[in-house]
C-alpha cells in the first residue's frame, strides 16, 4: 500500500523521532478540513487500485439438496477484479480520524464445482460464475499517538459491509445452481469482506512501519539540521488535526549537501491567507534565533572583505588627506576588512513585520608587506526588517537596512572623522551587507515537507512571535521522505 503511505506521509507532514522527548514545540503543523479531504481521496483512490485484483480464500461446503442428498460444493479462484468508488469521505473524532468509502460496483469472478454420490455413481460438474456486489461500504478508524518522540499509528477499528450479491453461474446442471447460490451467498460475501478488511489491516501496518522507519532529522547544511522530534500526542479537531514537534536547529553532525532543495525563483506573497488551505505551519521565532545561534557558534557569522564596489576605499592612498597617520605609515597599501557578530543575531516577530538586530565588529586591516596588520575596528549596530518568501518547499527571506549606529572601539592611526565613518559604513551595510545576507536567505531551508509532495499557493502571515504558512499541497509522487534527505 505504497499510495496509503504517501497520502498518510502528507497528514504528517513532519518526521517523527530525535533524541529524547523535547521540552516544547516550537513548530506546529495542523491539517485542515481540505487537508483531510486531500489525504482521503488520495488514500481511498489509490488504495482502490491496490485491492483489486484480489483473491479470495476458497470456499468449500456440503449441502443437503431435496431428492438428491448431500452434495460437495467448492467454490475456488474467486478474484475480486476491479471496484469504482462512489462517495468517500474523511472526518476528525476524538481519538483519530476516520476514512470512510461507498464502493458503486464491484465485480467478481470465480469458479465452481460440485460433486455427489447416487446409488454406486459419483456424478460431478464444474463452471465458472460472475459475481455483481450492489453496494458496499468500507471505512477504518485511525488513532496515532507519541512514542517516545515519534508517532505510532494504530487502527482503532476496520470493516467492511456488502449488501447484496447477484451470483451468475454458467455451465453445468442449471437444476443446481438456486442450491449452490443460496448455500454460497452468505459464504462468498464473508470470505470478501474479511479478505478487503485484512487488506486495508496489511495497508495500515505497513503504514505504521512506514512512520517508524522516516528520518529523525532535516539536514540545512554541513552545520545545521531541523529537530523534527514530535511533542505532545495530536490533537485532533472537529475538522482539524495538529502536530507539534520541536523544531530548534541543531548542528548536522555530518558533512551534508544541499540536496532536493527546491530553491527557484522566491515567491513573495501578500500577508494574507485563506482558511481553505490545506496545510498551516506555525514556527516560532525562538526557530530562526536557534539557527542564529547555531551558525554563530560555528564561527560562520564573518567574512573578510577584499573586493566592495568602491573599490578606492581599499586602498590607504584615498584616505590620505582625511587619514593622514594611515598614509603615513603605510603608502599606497591595500586594505581588508574582518565584519564579525560579535553576538548571536537576533530576531523578533511582530504582526506584519519582521525585525533583526546584529551587533558586528568591523576591523580595518592594512597589507603591508603581505602581512595583515590590524589599524582600527569599528563597533556597529544594525537594525534590519524583511519580509519570509516561499521558494519551492522553502522558507525564506530577505531584508533591507533600517538603520545602524557605530562607535570606534579603537585605533592605531589617530581619531576617524565621524562622517566618514558614516559614509564608508553606509556603503559596506547597503551594497555588501545586504546583499550577502539576502544571498543565504534566498536559499532558505527547507518546511517539514514529505518529499514527493509540494507546496502550492503559499501565503504568509506574521502574528505576535509567530510566522504562519498556509498553503495547498500536490502529490508529485516519488518517494515518501523528508525533501533534505
């Protein structure tokens, strides 16, 4: 039932397991009313083509015929060759949800045979018979639970109900056929509903190993992987069910590429949404200042710059009349600098709006000689806002400069004039900041998507400490794991 676990890895949506329990969620994910209708009707029509054709036990009986005596009946080869659904639909209880099918035809085939002894003869016969069920109805009942850190699917309850059958025999003695359908009916229509019923059971047990096997974690980089470890048991809605799981950034552990990133071109959206949409992903901002931290730690939150688009500035010749000590001691020397946070950046989420602030050392050094020689270092506040973008299964961004403050934290070559250092920095924040900050933000990491599904029609909302994306979701087949993996 390969179709079943694709449509349960959407209700999903997130990989359960890592480490031990977490403290508390920081992403939820909650499937709404078409959500639920999307996993039906991919379910039950996939799974449609998966029970047919299917095979039922043989059935063998005797039965006592008036005049004749007792006679042995055998009905074998009975396959169960296609069925078309009628109605179906998908509903939130207390404990789980249920998925629910009317099935408009079905249609079976089969052989049969009978044989009996009169006087010192055995007289036997054999045909085969075709089998229309009007109506039939099958429906389970799912309930999923945390385990330990991830989620245990079990069925609560499965069945299967035929109303009727019309059994057409052919061949043989038709004198016989009224005894062999009324001694069958009732057999032939319970041997098929145990035989679907244990093959939804098989479908949802291969679910349940399905959900137990997925990845514990989402790799970004080399650095930095998603915890994706489930918190709390789902909560199911009147017409909504909710995950929760951890969602902090931890480091990788290994060295990881950036694989089935789905980056394209960013899709900025209006801060709208619709509650028609499929899927809600709420994640906390305290997400985006782990990954802050995470990437800070790593000592990645610096650069050396060589090459800026005023490339003059680099050079002690240009700053000889306004820096004279720094012409004087080193002539026509090119110039580095080391731009360092000095902290973690941190983020703050507010309706409509999205805020950071970043501390840096900027440190002016000289070539002199081939050697790098630090000459003075710049303290810098800046204030950026953005805007979150759906790229591809995405999340991510961009920002602009709001406003920065500096002081000269030291100096080996005398006092800086304050407007220059306002200028210098005004150009480096605008047309070098930015940019490479935008240059990572654009590549985003990747929503708790299962890979083989995709995000359609995002929007994105902000509310207090919260981003929001809401959005449809497309099976675009595949195999059924998290996109990173």
């Amino acid at each position: 039932m390969a179709a079943a676990a694709a449509a349960a890895a959407f209700l999903l949506l997130v990989v359960p397991t890592f480490l031990s329990a977490a403290a508390s969620p920081h992403i939820s994910a909650v499937i709404s009313q078409s959500g639920l209708d999307f996993v039906k009707d991919l379910l039950v029509s996939r799974a449609a083509e998966a029970i047919a054709p299917l095979e039922v036990p043989d059935i063998e009986r005797s039965v006592s015929i008036p005049v004749i005596g007792t006679v042995d009946m055998v009905a074998s080869g009975i396959v169960l060759d296609g069925l078309e659904v009628a109605d179906s639909t998908a509903a939130v209880g207390d404990d789980g949800i249920v998925v629910a099918a009317s099935l408009s035809s079905v249609n079976l085939t089969m052989r049969w045979s009978y044989s009996y002894s009169a006087w010192i003869v055995t007289i036997s016969d054999s045909g085969n018979a075709s089998i229309q069920v009007d109506g039939m109805d099958v429906g389970i009942s799912m309930g999923i639970k945390n385990q330990n850190g991830s989620l245990k699917l079990f069925v609560i309850e499965c069945g299967c109900n035929m109303s009727s059958l019309d059994i057409s025999l052919n061949g043989g003695a038709s004198w016989l056929y009224q005894g062999f359908v009324d001694g069958f009916s009732n057999h032939i229509r319970s041997s098929v509903q145990n035989a679907i019923t244990s093959k939804i059971m098989e479908g949802a047990s291969k679910l349940d190993s399905f959900l137990g096997s997925l990845p514990k974690k989402i790799d970004v980089d080399s650095v930095a992987a998603m915890n994706v470890t489930f918190v709390n048991d789902p909560l199911f809605k009147s017409s909504s069910v909710e995950f929760d799981i951890d969602g902090l950034f931890i480091p990788s552990g290994k060295t990881a590429l950036l694989r089935h990133r789905h980056f394209g071109s960013a899709k900025y959206v209006p801060p709208l949404g619709s509650s028609s949409k499929m899927l809600w992903i709420s994640l906390d901002e305290d997400v985006f200042n782990s990954a802050s931290a995470l990437y800070f730690k790593a000592g990645l939150l610096q650069r050396m710059v060589d090459k800026i688009p005023e490339q003059l500035l680099l050079n002690t010749a240009t700053w000889r009349f306004l820096i004279p000590r720094l012409y004087q001691q080193y002539p026509n020397d090119g110039m580095l600098l080391n731009i360092s946070a000095t902290s973690p950046p941190s983020v703050r989420i507010n309706v409509g709006r999205i805020d950071a602030t970043v501390d840096l050392d900027v440190t002016v050094n000289v070539l002199d000689f081939d050697e790098i020689v630090p000459v003075a270092c710049i303290s810098v506040s800046v204030a950026v806002s953005g805007a979150a973008v759906v790229s591809g299964n995405n999340l991510a961004g961009r920002v602009e400069l709001d406003y920065f403050s500096f002081t000269l934290k030291w100096s080996e070559v005398g006092k800086l004039h304050t407007f220059m250092i306002q200028s210098v920095m005004q150009i480096l924040l605008k047309r070098l900041f930015v940019p490479y900050v935008n240059s990572y933000l654009t590549r985003g990491f990747p929503l708790p998507i299962i890979k083989g599904f995709s995000i359609r029609d995002a929007y994105i909302l902000t509310s207090q400490s919260r981003i929001i994306v809401s959005s449809d979701v497309a099976f675009i087949g595949g195999h059924t794991s998290y996109q990173s993996q």
